[in-house]
C-alpha cells in the first residue's frame, strides 16, 4: 500500500508540520515498528535489537513494515534513542528488561573520558538506513521519512542511572550537588546530538524527531536550567533545509510535559508533539500566549493504551482527537510508543480511520 501525490514535491506530513491545511490530518506512530507486529518477530528471534539497529538492510526491512502493513503518512528510522551513547564510549546492551549501560557515568573523569564522535565515523549504519531508506521510497512522493535523537536530558538520564529508571536517584543527585558537571556532560551530549542529526538530514531524513522522555520528572526552574538551553542550541544549531533545499521541520516530545508547555514552546520546534495527560484543546489554550502561539502545529496524543480495545471502543476514541485537532494544525499519532500487546487490527482501524475522515474536514 503506497500513496502517490503529484500536488507538491514536499511530503504530506512536512507540509502539516509547516502548517499546511490539508483535506486531512496526517497519520504515523511512534514507536511504530517493533513487537506488536509478527514481521518485526520473525526477524527478532534471528536477531538481538543492536545488531538489528547496526544491519542497514535488516533496519531498512523492519522500518518498512508498519508501511507495508498500515499505509502510514511516514517511515521512522528503525534504531535507538541510545546508539548516540554507545559512539560517546559507553557499554550499551538490551536485555529483556530494557537497555543497560555496564559503565554509566558516575565521577567527572567519567564525563572527560566521554568522545564526541564523527557520527558518519561511529554511527554510519544510521546514514547508511536512512539512504537506504529514501530509495526505497524515491517513488513514493508522499510519504516522509523521519530521523530522530535523544535529548541531552533523556540521554543523561540513561548515561548515568545506567539504565532505566524510578526515581533517577544519581542523575539528580549529580544536579544537586555538582549542577556544573552535569552541564559539561548535557554540553557534550548536545554537541554530538547535533553532529548526529545533520548527519541524519543531510542522509536524507526529511524531519527529525526530538526524544525528551525524562525531561517531564523536573520543576520549572530546574528545566529552564538543565533542559531549555539544550533544545534551543540544537533546534538552532540544526540545518534548515535537506540536500534537496526543502525545509526540516523539528518536532519535540516530552512525556509528562503538561505543565512545561510553555518551556516546550520557547525552544520554537516546529512541532510539539503531546503526551495524553493534555488535550489538545487544553495545549492550545496553553500555548496560546506563548511564542508557539495558536499557529503551532501539535502532534499525538491517542493513549497507547486504547489501542487495547475493542475496535467500538477504539473507533470513537480516534474520532474524539479527530475532531479536537479539526482545523486546528494537528497531527494524529499516540502520546507515547505503541505497546508489544497491541492488536494490529486496532492499528489499521486507526489508521483508516484517520486517512478516510476527509468529509469531516
Ligand atoms: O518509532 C520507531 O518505530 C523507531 C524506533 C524507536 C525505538 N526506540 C526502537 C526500540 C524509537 C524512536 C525509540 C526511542 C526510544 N528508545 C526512547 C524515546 C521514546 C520513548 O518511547 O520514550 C527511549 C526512552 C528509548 C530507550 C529504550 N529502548 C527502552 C527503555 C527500551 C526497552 C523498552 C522496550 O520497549 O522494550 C528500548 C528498546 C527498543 N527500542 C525496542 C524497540 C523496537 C524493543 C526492542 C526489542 O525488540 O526487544
């Protein structure tokens, strides 16, 4: 299932980025490859996850299949918001419970010992994918093809707990009583972030995707602080237009970000992309009066968790954020990563349902 367009050279999903009206909202989800779906655990039960992220062809294959499968309006690169660590010199594995990182950052001399890598030097299957990816889609003038990073935050938060975490004990330990050191690490995350996702643009990525999972546990002034001036220095700091000289639009996620909107918003990404504790309607009467204004473009915020209903259930749900992001320059996709148990079913009725509600625009 592909789409064709002959309206305009920009895919569907950057002109909504760029605040396009459309006869309807784009579609895509995050997250949406991966083990939900029978295709990506076939090639799993071959494969562990990094030698899949690191195989450009095997990557290419599982980024494919949400495409194949559901008509998505764009292709995620398939990797991990932590290839950018491992290249930094860190020991990343994925077991059953989540990724592990065997030397996190814990001293200074750790955060001195850190590289800034040449992402084409360390991180070349990335480029590799996504090239591999905009041939493969050459034909397909419709759909976008997007890259992504972890923020500096989100990436210190596994850097230093090592892993998954409950109350990020040793990462805010370290902002209470070392708040120096944890800038020259977020400092130098934040370089290699750009560094890796110029590379991404400039390999064909036509958006990137901003990850900052864990920014949503700190207070306001704590974000100011340790958040804010990394996604403006990055957001600035990014190239403006692909090889081609079409705009790269930046969308932004942080999860649990209801009342750092307004934070969110000063970074000026092109696109906020909202978790499901804030409606839509309520994330424009917040952005209203900030420099996002009521012009910005939102993206989500479907729960992960309604795509375990029964499709009567489902349906209204998606109609619901349909018809609160009506004419509003909205995106639909959920408002965190699809979940291993969901139904496929459920996925296509979403995204059908999303790509035939033309007559309610
Ligand atoms: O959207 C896509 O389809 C692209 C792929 C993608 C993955 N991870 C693949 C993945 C993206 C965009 C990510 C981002 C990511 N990774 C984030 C930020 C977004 C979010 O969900 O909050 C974070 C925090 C991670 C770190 C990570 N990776 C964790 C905590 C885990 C374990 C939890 C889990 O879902 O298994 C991973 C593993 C991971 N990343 C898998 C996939 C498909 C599962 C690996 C497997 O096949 O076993």
């Amino acid at each position: 299932m592909t789409n064709q367009t002959t309206k305009s050279t920009l895919p569907f999903l950057v002109k909504a980025c760029l605040g396009q009206q459309l006869e309807r909202p784009p579609v895509w989800l995050m997250r949406q490859a991966g083990r939900y779906m029978k295709e990506y655990r076939v090639i799993r039960q071959k494969t562990d996850f990094l030698t899949l992220c690191k195989t450009p062809d095997l990557a290419a294959e599982v980024s494919l299949q949400p495409y194949h499968a559901f008509g998505m309006d764009a292709v995620i690169m398939f990797c991990d918001i932590l290839i950018p660590p491992e290249a930094m010199g860190l020991t990343v594995t994925f077991g059953n419970g989540g990724p592990s990182i065997d030397n996190p950052v814990r001293a200074v001399s750790d955060i001195e010992r850190l590289v800034v890598p040449d992402p084409i030097q360390s991180m070349g299957f990335v480029t590799d994918l996504l090239q591999r990816l905009r041939k493969a889609l050459k034909d397909d003038l419709h759909t976008a093809l997007i890259g992504f990073s972890g923020a500096p935050w989100t990436l210190a938060t596994y850097m230093i707990e090592g892993g998954s975490s409950k109350n990020f004990a040793f990462i805010k330990g370290l902002m209470f009583e070392n708040p120096k050191a944890l800038h020259q690490l977020l400092e130098k995350i934040a370089e290699t972030v750009i560094l890796y996702l110029n590379a991404q643009i400039e390999a064909g990525a036509q958006i990137v995707q901003l990850f900052d999972t864990w920014a949503g546990i700190l207070e306001i002034s704590q974000y100011r602080e340790f958040v804010l001036p990394y996604h403006q220095k990055i957001i600035d700091s990014l190239k403006k237009t692909g090889p081609e000289g079409d705009p790269v639009p930046v969308i932004l996620y942080v999860n649990n970000s209801r009342g750092l909107l307004p934070c969110l918003a000063e970074a000026k990404p092109t696109v906020i992309s909202l978790d499901t504790t804030t409606s839509i309607t309520e994330a424009r009467a917040i952005l209203a009066d900030t420099p996002f204004g009521t012009a910005g473009v939102l993206q989500g915020n479907i729960d992960p968790v309604a795509l375990f209903s029964p499709p009567e259930a489902l349906k209204p749900i998606v109609q619901d954020v349909l018809k609160a992001g009506k004419n509003t320059r909205h995106i639909v996709n959920l408002g965190h990563g699809i979940l291993p148990p969901t139904p496929p079913e459920n996925v296509t009725l979403l995204v059908d349902t999303v790509k035939n509600s033309a007559a309610l625009f």
